[in-house]
C-alpha cells in the first residue's frame, strides 16, 4: 500500500507546481465496494472505478470555503489490478490517478474534446516527471 506520507508528499508537489499551494484537497484511499458506492450516488454508473473528483470550485457554494479545491476518492483494488496489468508500481499508477484526480478539480477534462484531451494529458505527463523517476511512465 502507498503511504500517506508519499501521497502527501506527492500532492505538494503537484499542487505547487500548479500554482495551488495555498489550496487544500481532501484523497481518500478505499476499496472496490466503497468506490462502487460513490460512483453509483454521483455517477449513475454501478460499477467500481479507479478515481473519482469532487470539484468545490463549481456551483452556489463554491465561495463557502475558496481555499477548497475538492476531493480525490481512488480506488487502491482497481489501482493495484491496473499497475499490475501496465507492468508498473502501485504508487506509480497511484501517481497517476492523483494526478488525473487533481486536473480534474481545476477544470481539466479530456471529454471536452480532442484539444481538452491532449491539455490533460499534456499536463499529466508534466507532472508524472516531477513526482515519479520511472521515464517511461505515461499519463493515465
């Protein structure tokens, strides 16, 4: 399992190099059922997932607490069978998905179309080199 230090230490870094380091974000670590859960309430879709953004910087009350970007809710099951199917690590793919989870938060979204999608991912890839040493890692 990736460490909450690691996480922590990861998500600084993300968030400082884009421009958040004043922002808070809340990561939650679960299971399959859990993320199912979640993502039938607020998706619709009855299945697990890798990760989940709840943005809070959308919406009527997104001036209650400006400082709040959101949450980030990854699944470390699918994580872990996803890793093992890419022939990576765990806290690679997880590095992904923090990533993948964080752009979402700031408005990123790669089905806005194919300019949308090569943003994201060029972002991604960008911040994949400053948290992760392995070179030939790609965005999620």
């Amino acid at each position: 399992m990736v460490s909450t230090r690691t996480i922590r230490k990861k998500t600084e870094q993300i968030l400082n190099a884009l421009d958040y380091d004043l922002y808070e974000i809340s990561i939650v670590i679960t299971d399959d059922a859990q993320i199912q859960q979640l993502n039938h309430s607020f998706r619709g879709i009855s299945t697990p997932t890798n990760v989940l953004a709840f943005a809070m910087q959308e919406g009527e009350f997104s001036s209650i607490t400006p400082e709040l970007l959101g949450d980030v809710v990854i699944s470390a099951q699918t994580a872990g069978k996803e890793a093992e199917k890419a022939g990576i690590t765990l806290d690679e793919r997880i590095s992904q998905l923090l990533i993948h989870g964080i752009l979402h938060l700031l408005g990123f979204d790669h089905d806005a179309g194919e300019s949308g999608a090569d943003e994201m991912e060029t972002k991604s890839l960008e911040l994949l080199k400053l948290v992760e040493t392995n070179p030939d890692l790609t965005a999620f």
